[in-house]
C-alpha cells in the first residue's frame, strides 16, 4: 500500500486518480506516525519548490523521510525536494541526492516553461521503467531542472540541455515529469513503483 505525503504542495487528485485506475491502494501521511502503515511512499508536489520545502518543515516530517528505508517515489516539485539546493527560493533542501535544482531561463534557447510530451532516455537500469522503452514520452510541466549526474540519473531527457527525468539512489526515486498525467506509460510507471 502506498502513503502520500500530504503536506499541501501536490496536486494530489490527479495522482489518487492514477492509483485508483490501475486498482493501487493508497492513504494519506499527515504524520510521522502514519509512516507505518504503508510500504512506499510518494511526496506528491507542484509549484514552487521553496514554498513546498517551508510547508514540508512546517508537518514536522522532515527527519522521519530522511530516515526512511522504504522505497520513496518524489513526483515533480517532489523530486526537486530530494535535491541539495533549489534556485526557487533560493531553498535549502533535503539534501538525499548532493545535485541542484536550476532554472531553464538564460541556459536554453527555449520556451520556459518546458511544458507538454517529451521523450526520455532510460539510464542505469532504473526499475521504475521495467517494461517502457526508451524514447517513451511522458508529460513534463517545469521551469527548473535536475542537474544531471551520471551516479544517480534513472532517465534523462532533453529541452534545450541534457537534464535528470528520473533520479535514483538507495530506496529514494524522483521522476521530473508527471506519470499520473503521462496516460499508460505513466501508469505503468507507478505501477512498477508499486511492486518494489
């Protein structure tokens, strides 16, 4: 069964959605007690990753993530969360991966946001993509990006620079785009989250 963090930054409709469409149990987390009762966990996330760092501090859940060993699914603004440091906010953040959040604007040549489907690269094996091939789009809304590091990269993708779509290290994973909007691949997605 799987536990999402509701900490107020997530859209988190769109994801019980998903769950419900592909017959996933799932509860709220609204405290560090609640931890129990589930075997994964998703920080659900949308907005500005500042903001989503000051609320997460706010529920006093901070320590009890960083402790976790069971397998943790970070989705958007929830990924960024895992990084060091976001220059959104300028915020301080949970420091599970050492990489940065930064901003597409004065890097890239494109539209910023990076909003719509884009195909990603499956790197290192990443069991989150157990049965989707390479070049599967999924659907990405963000302005800011994950350094991409070749230790920790599950997928990559492109927009203007090579950027981390999925991350992976120990039993903490973050995917950039939203599986919960990305139609089967998406939902197949959570669904190999699920079967960790």
């Amino acid at each position: 069964m799987i536990g999402i963090v509701n900490y107020g930054a997530g859209n988190i409709f769109s994801l019980t959605a998903a769950l419900d469409r592909i017959n996933v149990s799932y509860g709220m987390i609204n405290s560090k007690e609640d931890f129990d009762l589930y075997e994964r966990i998703i920080i659900p996330g949308v907005g500005h990753a500042g903001a989503a760092m000051q609320k997460l501090q706010d529920t006093g859940l901070v320590d009890t993530i960083l402790a976790l060993k069971k397998p943790v699914l970070g989705i958007c603004v929830g990924m960024q969360l895992m990084t060091s440091f976001s220059e959104e906010g300028n915020a301080n953040l949970l420091n599970i991966f050492p990489l940065k959040t930064l901003h597409f604007d004065n890097r890239i040549g494109h539209k910023v946001p990076h909003m719509g489907w884009n195909s990603i690269k499956i790197e290192n094996n990443c069991p989150l993509f157990h049965g989707i091939m390479d070049n599967t789009y999924f659907y990405f809304v963000h302005s800011y990006f994950i350094e991409r590091d070749e230790k920790s990269v599950g997928a990559s993708c492109e927009y203007g620079l090579p950027f981390a779509a999925a991350i992976q290290k120990d039993n903490f994973f973050g995917v950039q785009f939203h599986p919960e909007k990305s139609g089967a691949f998406g939902e197949q997605l959570l669904l190999n989250f699920s079967r960790f």
